[in-house]
C-alpha cells in the first residue's frame, strides 16, 4: 500500500512537471540581445584629437540547450555587429567616426537555472566578418577589415527570470548580459602601420594600445523542450521521451 501510494505520488510530479524529473534534457530555441556597446581602447582616451564613447547593437541568434536538473550547458549562436562610436575632439573639428565589427559568435555557457531565474557563465568566441569605419559627418566609409583579426575571444556573464513557463516544455527569458573581449580585435598592422592614417579604429596618436569589445544588455529568449531522458511511469527504466 505504501508503495502504491508512493508511486502515485511521482507520477502526479511527473505529469506535472516532466522537466524537473528529467535526468537529462535537451531544448532549443531562439534569442536577440540589444543593448551598449563600445570599442574600448585606452590609448583613445588619452588622445586629444578623438574620444570613445557609448553606442548600441543588436544581434540575432538560436541556442542548443544540453541540461542536468538545474544546470546544463547553452550552445548560442549569434549574428549582427558590435558598434563602436569615437566623438572627435580635434581643435580643427571634423566627424565623429562609428565602426561596425560584424561577426557569427558562439558561446558556449554553464548555466544554472532555479526558483524561475538562472545565472550564466562563460568563453563566446567571435568570426569577424567586414568591418566598416564610417564618418558620421558625411557618411564616407571605408573597409578597414585587412587592420582587424578574423577571430576573438570574449567573456560572458549574465542572469535573468522566466516570464512565459519554466517546465521544460516552453519558456520564455528575459535577462542581462555582460560581455567583456579578452583579446585585442585589431593586428599588428592596424597598431602601428606605417601610415598612422590607418591606425584601428580611429588614428590615434601616441602609444598603441588594445581594442576590446564592452557589450552590456538584454537578452530575451524563447525555448522548446525537444526530449529528455527520464521515467514515464513509476517503476520503469529511464528512457528518452519526446516532449
């Protein structure tokens, strides 16, 4: 009788809440973030002529989820530019300048989901793709893509709470995120060409310094439960059931 009473018991959590008697899990799903951005570089700080400042991006993307529980890892895949703005500062006047670093970014995340939030950590690595330097004062561009490396190493941070669902089946996440490069966008020949007119970003004088990719914004995220492995009535053996 106990045992009677015992199953029925998890059964009634598992008709409930397939995803939190899975033992493994796999969702998928689709994301944007948008938020601040900035090419940080110290050296354009201390310039007199130019100065770095805040700007926006937004990238669009997908997300393979692979999850224990409450915690798993996120395979993301985002696509669009991280912007950067530099406000000329030169006695003689002139555009400010916008560079735009397209790229297809893939992250790779541990995350940990409990009580409807969750918390991410981890490397994003970045394949740039034809960088445009623009001035915003008569809408000139140039390609300056020979001066950036192809690839780049970044870290993320973020966390956030569910809004739509949470049981594995559908969701839906509202979060920050932070990221911060790890690894100058810029080569050697775009540090210190021989022409300073082609320094990357802008061409600032003096030492040569890193160029870093600061992103800090939102991210909202739509999930599908694809199947996990776990036990569809008491007693059973796991096994893989479709959500």
């Amino acid at each position: 009788m106990k045992k009677l009473i015992l199953c029925a018991i998890i059964l009634m959590g598992f008709i409930k809440s397939d995803a939190q008697k899975m033992e493994f899990w796999l969702d998928t799903g689709v994301k944007v973030q948008t938020g601040m951005s900035m090419l940080y570089n110290s050296a354009i700080g201390d310039d007199p002529n130019w100065d770095y400042t805040i700007t926006t991006s937004t990238k669009f993307g997908g997300k393979f989820g692979i999850n224990w529980n409450y915690t798993g890892i996120s395979i993301d895949a985002m696509f669009g530019s991280l912007k950067g703005k530099f406000q000329n500062t030169s006695a003689a006047g002139g555009g400010d300048h916008e560079v735009r670093v397209p790229s297809a970014d893939i992250y790779v995340l541990f995350r940990n989901a409990r009580h409807k939030g969750y918390f991410e950590i981890g490397p994003k690595v970045s394949f740039i793709g034809d960088v445009r330097s623009e001035d915003l004062a008569t809408g000139d561009t140039t390609d300056p893509s020979e001066y950036f490396n192809s690839n780049a190493l970044a870290g993320v941070i973020g966390f956030g709470t569910y809004i739509l669902g949470n049981d594995g089946r559908f969701s839906g996440i509202l979060g920050l995120r932070f990221e911060y490069g790890f690894q100058d966008l810029v080569n050697d020949d775009g540090r210190m060409p021989s022409d300073l007119m082609n320094r990357q970003p802008v061409n600032y004088i003096g030492d040569a310094a890193s160029t870093v990719p600061i992103f800090a914004g939102l991210v909202f995220e739509l999930n599908w439960g694809i199947g996990g492995v776990g036990q569809a009535r008491c007693g059973e053996k796991s096994k893989f059931i479709w959500f």
